[in-house]
C-alpha cells in the first residue's frame, strides 16, 4: 500500500514525495540528520550542523521555500512506523508545528501496526495533532476469495502464456481464512505453500484439506502425532465392521421395523424363513381413506367364536383386502359386516396379540406375496424420501472429543474444565473420568499428563455469536490452550466450534460476541492495548458451538 500510494502521488507534478523506509534511528539527532539529507538534498562539501537546533533551521526554511515561494507540497511517508522512538516521535511533532497563515509546510503519512496504537496512546500531544486514523481490517471470507482470484488471474495472463485455470474451493477458502485470520501476507504465503502442493499432485482445484495439508509446511505449524496422522483410517476401517455386523445380525428387524412405521400393530412371524404379517384388528372408521392396509387369514380359537359370534371377523377364506373409497362398494357386497359406516372391531386388551398358533402359514401363500410386495414399496419409498432429505439437509459430523492437553506444573482438573468449557461442573468432571480411564486420580494431575477432553455440550450457533473478537485460531486444541495461557487466561476465553464443512477449530476469544461486525468492532475499540493490539475479528457464518 505505501508503494502504490508513491505510485499515486508521483503523477501529480505539485507534489514532492520522500519515502523513510525503516525509521530505526539512535536519537533525535541522526533522525534530524536523515531528514536533512532527504528533503534539502545538500552540497556533500557542506558542513552539517552539530546541533539538532541548527538541523531544525535548516530544515525549516527549505520547507517554506518549496512550499511558500514555489508552491509545492511536501509529502513524507514513514513506513514500520511501530519502531519509531519516543525522541523521534517528538521531533516528527515539532515538525507538523512548521505552518504559515495559508499552507501547512510538511505533510506527514505513517504506516505502522497495531502496535502503534499504544505509542499514540502513550504521546497525547502527537496524537491530537493526527488529523486522519484509518485502520485497515483483516479480509472477510469473500474479500479472501476476491484476492486469491485476482491474483490466480494475473498470474494466468503472465507474458500471455496459456496456463490451467486453478479454482479453490469455498470450503478451501473458509479453511484458509480461519487459518490466517484474513492477513493478506499470511493468506499469500499460505496459498504459495498450496500451489506448490498442488503441483506436485497434477490437481488443478484446492480443497480444504489440501489447505489444512500446506499448512503444515509452515514455520512453526504443530505436527500431527502418529495416532492422529493415521486415526482417520483406524476410525474407517473400525465404521465399517461395525455396520456389516449389525447389518448381518440385524437385516430382518430392520426390514420389519421399516414396516411398522407405516403399519401400526405390526409384527414378524419371529421365523427364519418367509415374513408374515400379523395385524390386530383395528376399527374401520380409524383407517384413512385410501391407505393400504395388509389383513392376512386368520384363524380364530372356537373360544373366541362363541364369545363374539357377529363382530369384526374376518373370514377364513378372504384375500387381502385394500380399504379405502375406490373399493368401499365391493367390500360391503363380499363381507355382509361392513353394511353399517359404524362397524367396531371386538375389544381387545391393548396387550392382547393372536399367538402363533393361530395363523396357518401353510395356506398364505398368496397373502405372502403381497406383504413381500409392500414391504419392498416401504423400502423403496424410504430410500427416495431418505435422497430427498439429503439434497436439502446439510449434515454436520459432531465429534466425541475436542482432543488432548498437557498437563502444566501445579494444575488442576478444575481449571483446566474452566479454560476449555468456560466453567466447570461435577458432571462434567464425571464424564471426563469417563473418557480417561487411564488417569487413577483426577485430583492429582503430575505435569506431562494427558487428559483428552470429550465434547460435552452441542449447540447451533446463535445470531449474536456470528462475530468474535480473537487474538488466534487453531486446528488443535493444546495449541489454542497454550495460547489462551499465554496471553491472559483471566480475560479472554476458548470458543470450539464446528463449520459448515464439518471442521474442527479452536479460537482465543473475547468472552463477549456479536451479532453485527459494528458492534465488534466498537468493543474492539474499547478493550485494552495489549488485547486490541492482536486482536482480529472472527467471523462464524454457520456451524456448532461446542462449548
């Protein structure tokens, strides 16, 4: 930016730009010394002042003449203003004072860090002579994506060569921003690492895990450890032999029970072989028009004949019958019983099913086929409804554990529970010795210990925790710990959340969140020098919080 503001500057011919690279000086004097060369350009067989007084004089009246006398405007621009000194700072004030009635004889721009900040908070009389503050903000999610595919296109057009269009993702993207926390030089070193990766691997499109791949590559990137490195197949294959278990030991209960769903009262024949119905009789004014209701033979004790001689039986040689208003006049002329709208069935105990014994699965074989037919339009049905949810419901994968910290010297469960959760419980403490059955006494924790942390609590994200204030964000979560640790445990907190791609992240936040980026950004303002000096906005457009 301070290059293509020179570049700007230098078309207009009523302007004279000098440019201080690195303002590191010993003291105010080679400071007043520096600007001398720079601005009066002077005869090498001068003789310099010795005194900042006379490099002040001589300063002083070359700026009133290029700009009084020659109407010119001197503009200096000071770069890494962060490492200006106090003394410096001081002579750069006493130069803004150089003015007449009509012109200001020197314009300052500074380019610093956040880190300047807390200079100009510490220098009140600099910083009410500071006319215009603008803070830049780290990219957004589409802002990071403009700059990648701005540069991919310049990148494309070099020398007119023709080269492969290479696209990234929007998971890749959100990967890459939540990694770099929107800082265009960590976002181009990152995406550096990518391309070289992706080189080697003949692909042309970037996926999130191929970010999270190149991250590795930088200095100081955690590495995996071997059970994380190789967990995701252990965890693959182990998915796998549980399902072809339960699938094997399981198939007919399934298919039965995908059945009662539609079937209230259904039931296997508890047989190997062939599946048999077996329905109670329910009233026919509780059967909707038009379903299909399955009613196999049935043949009923003499016992139960003699006690209800006329109602609700169903003859020994009827098919299975379909009820509903296209049959109604056929099924009232076959079974003299369905004359009246108001036929009850008999009364049966609620708990009350025929047994076994009272179905001739011999003579079915017609009734079979049917229920066979059925059975697999259910299954049919449940598989289509099953591919239409897919395509509008959008699945997020909730994890078991949040993942592992290192006991530090002289720390306790309670703590640690209070850092990564935000508080601490007895039945959180309770599920934790649950999931770390190797620890003998959660109340003595010796340094080096691993305790892994489950996940204990699962919410969607709310519209006012949509923006965080954060100093960092990471894969791991010892990581984020140490670093919640390291910069102050007392005011800030850990926040564990899910993304829409189902990726786990760990950030160092301000306990408070927002709903609108203004608001952040207000707080921001307001918290101390030392938190808003490397603090960036995080922002969670969709996912699950985990604590």
């Amino acid at each position: 930016m301070c290059r293509r503001l020179i570049r700007d500057l230098k078309d207009d011919p009523e302007i004279d730009t000098h440019l201080i690279l690195d303002p590191t000086f010993m003291g105010s004097l080679e400071m007043l010394g520096h600007l001398n060369r720079l601005l009066r350009r002077p005869n090498p067989k001068e003789r310099p002042p010795t005194s900042e007084a006379g490099y002040k004089e001589l300063i002083k009246n070359h700026l009133f003449d290029r700009v009084v006398q020659k109407g010119r405007n001197i503009v200096l621009i000071i770069d890494e203003g962060q490492k200006i000194s106090p003394s410096c700072l001081e002579v750069l004030r006493e130069l803004l004072n150089y003015e007449t009635n009509d012109h200001k004889l020197l314009q300052i721009v500074i380019f610093a860090q956040n880190e300047f900040i807390k200079v100009l908070k510490s220098h009140p009389n600099f910083n009410d002579r500071v006319s215009c503050f603008c803070r830049i903000r780290p990219l957004t999610v589409d802002e990071t994506e403009k700059l990648i595919n701005f540069r991919i296109e310049k990148a494309s057009n070099y020398k007119s060569s023709p080269r492969p269009r290479i696209r990234f993702t929007r998971g890749a993207v959100k990967t890459l921003h939540t990694l770099t926390r929107g800082h265009p030089r960590r976002i181009m070193n990152l995406c550096h690492l990518v391309m070289l990766l992706i080189i080697v691997l003949n692909r042309y499109r970037v996926t999130s895990s191929m970010v999270k791949r190149a991250v590795q590559n930088l200095p100081g990137a955690p590495r995996p450890s071997f059970f994380r490195r190789r967990a995701k197949y252990v965890i693959s294959a182990l998915t796998l032999i549980i399902m072809v278990t339960i699938g094997y030991f399981y198939s007919s209960e399934i298919r039965t029970g995908v059945a009662s769903l539609l079937l209230p009262g259904v039931e296997s024949s508890g047989t190997d072989g062939p599946y048999y119905v077996r329905m109670r009789l329910d009233p026919v004014s509780e059967v909707e028009a038009g379903r299909v209701v399955i009613i196999e033979d049935t043949l009923v004790e003499e016992q139960e004949r003699e006690r209800n001689p006329h109602e609700g039986l169903i003859d020994s040689e009827s098919e299975v019958s379909h009820v509903g208003s296209d049959n109604a006049s056929d099924s009232d002329t076959e079974n003299p019983a369905a004359d009246s709208s108001d036929l009850e069935a008999p009364a049966l105990d609620s708990d009350e099913y025929y047994s076994d014994s009272d179905y001739d699965f011999t003579s079915q074989n017609h009734a079979d086929a049917d229920v066979e037919g059925v059975l697999d339009a259910v299954a049919n049905t449940a598989t289509l409804e099953s591919d239409v949810l897919n395509d509008h419901v959008r699945k997020i994968i909730i994890p078991d554990e949040l993942g592992k910290i290192r006991v530090r010297r002289n720390e306790n469960l309670w703590n640690i529970q209070q850092r990564v959760y935000g508080n601490a419980t007895i039945s959180r403490t309770e599920k934790i010795a649950a999931y770390n059955p190797h620890i003998d006494d959660l109340n003595t924790l010796y340094e080096g210990l691993r305790v892994f942390m489950p996940v204990t609590n699962t919410r969607e994200r709310n519209a006012d925790e949509r923006f965080w204030i954060v100093t960092g964000t990471f894969a791991d979560l010892h990581d984020a710990y140490m670093e919640l640790i390291q910069t102050d445990s007392r005011r800030l907190r850990l926040v564990s959340y899910l993304d829409s791609e189902s990726e786990l992240f760990f950030s160092v936040a301000w306990p408070r969140s927002f709903a609108t980026r203004e608001d952040a950004l207000n707080e921001l303002e307001s918290m101390p020098s030392h938190l808003a000096g490397s603090s960036d906005l995080l922002e969670i457009e969709e996912g699950v919080i985990l604590n």
